[in-house]
C-alpha cells in the first residue's frame, strides 16, 4: 500500500460554514470547489490536495495547529494577509518567540493565525531544504 499526500484532504471543523467559507475563499484567496452532500465546503486547486470545512455542532477545535501553508517570502506574505484582515498571534515564551509575527528557527520562519472558527492556522518557510536533514 501507498499513500499519496498531494491527494489528501485536511478536515477542519466550523462553527459557521458560509463565515468560514468567506474567509477562507476572500481573505484567504483559497479556490472554491463547491459544497459537499453533507455541507462541507470545499477547497482546493484541480488535482491537489483538498480542504474541506466541516460543519460541527459542538464547537471544540484544536488547541494546537491544525494546517499549514508553506510560502516563500514569508515577511511579505504576512504584510499581505494583514493588509487583507488576517490577525497573527504573537509570542513571547521562552520556547517560542515572534519578532513582526515571526518565528525563526534553524529550519524554518512561522506566522501563525486564527480562521474565523476558532482554528490555529501557519504560514511557514522553510529555511532548510529536505537534502539537509539526515534520515
């Protein structure tokens, strides 16, 4: 057997599908796909990996990140999704520090925000490349 992660689909749950489906698609800038039998809103490029927002009753979300999106120039990426109303979380512990809503480690810069549901959302770069990690 073999998995394929470019084909999988990550499932968030939503308080509020038409206001997570707002800002997924308008602040966001996610494609669309439509709307699922069961309410669920899709996104996602063709042939790529797939979003679906779940529609949940009981309104418990992670407490901890639940997707990532790896960019490029993550300073101006985080300038844009501000200018566009994302709100990014700051962090001042001694594992976890932000400097202008950045987290710099050796491998990687991270900005995390909330969805409109509650969800801890990433961006993140990557400063290391995979030949650089030892397996």
């Amino acid at each position: 057997m073999s998995l394929v992660l470019n084909k999988a689909t990550t499932v968030l749950p939503v308080d509020d599908a038409a206001r997570a489906r707002h800002f997924y698609a308008d602040t966001l800038g996610l494609p669309h796909r439509g709307v699922a039998d069961d309410g669920s809103e899709i996104f996602g490029s063709e042939g790529g990996p797939l979003l679906q927002l779940m529609p949940v009753k009981d309104g418990k979300h992670s407490e901890h990140t639940t997707l990532s999106f790896e960019v490029s120039g993550i300073e101006r990426t985080v300038q844009e999704m501000e200018a566009r109303g994302v709100t990014f979380q700051d962090y001042d512990l001694p594992d976890l520090k932000t400097e202008n809503h950045i987290c710099t480690t050796d491998s990687e810069k991270c900005a995390w925000f909330m969805d409109t549901e509650h969800n801890i959302l990433c961006v993140h770069e990557n400063i290391t490349t995979a030949a650089d990690y030892q397996l």
